[in-house]
C-alpha cells in the first residue's frame, strides 16, 4: 500500500512533473509541463488523492470502487477522489495515476510535448 511518501516519489518519477502549493499551505499539486494531474489535502485526517479521468471510466470506477468518489472541490465529470485506506491494490493506484497523468500529456500541443522533452 502506498503511503504518502512513497506516493510523492512515485508521481515524481514521471517525465516534466513539478510539485507545488499552488492555492494553499495543505495541498499538494503535482503537475505535467504546467498541468495538474494529482492533487493531495495534506490537512486531511485520511490520505486522499484527486486523479484526472476519462469521463466515462471515471463513473465505471465509482461504481466498482466504494472509496473513489467524484473530485472534491473539481470538475465531477473529469476527476476522481481516491480514498487510500488499502481497500484495492499499489497496482491499481499506480495506473490510476498513470492515467491522470497520460491523460494530461495528451492535452498538451504537440509543440508543448516537443519542447518540454515528453515527444
């Protein structure tokens, strides 16, 4: 199971990803060439995550994941926040943040993706 440590390192060893308080004090943005992909509440009792998502496999999750629920304070319709309480598998997380993060290089314009290394 990750914790919040080895989650911060994982989100780090993506290609062009920063980490900032960009709103606040408690909430870690990881970021793609400038682009939020991950956003943790660090002042939160329990480890949360909020991960971009397709739309379509953002509700087929919320319907098979108890402990992942539509963003909080984000767009419902594009992220998902994950409850990190080791009720599915590191396997799953990992993709999960592998999809947010993919998801938001593909937005980028191909020049953006040339220029900042991740085409």
């Amino acid at each position: 199971m990750f914790n919040i440590e080895s989650f911060r390192e994982y989100c780090l060893t993506k290609k062009v990803v920063t980490e900032s308080f960009p709103f606040d004090e408690v909430t870690l943005v990881f970021k793609v060439a400038g682009k939020m992909f991950v956003l943790i509440s660090l002042d939160s009792p329990e480890f949360n995550v909020s991960l971009k998502c397709d739309p379509e496999r953002a509700l087929e999750l919320r319907e098979s994941y108890p402990n992942i629920i539509p963003g909080f304070h984000l767009n419902k319709k594009h992220w998902n926040t994950v409850k990190i309480d080791g009720s599915f598998d590191k396997e799953l997380l990992q993709e999960l943040v592998d999809h947010s993060y993919n998801l938001v290089v593909k937005s980028l314009t191909k020049k953006k993706r040339f220029e900042t290394g991740l085409e």
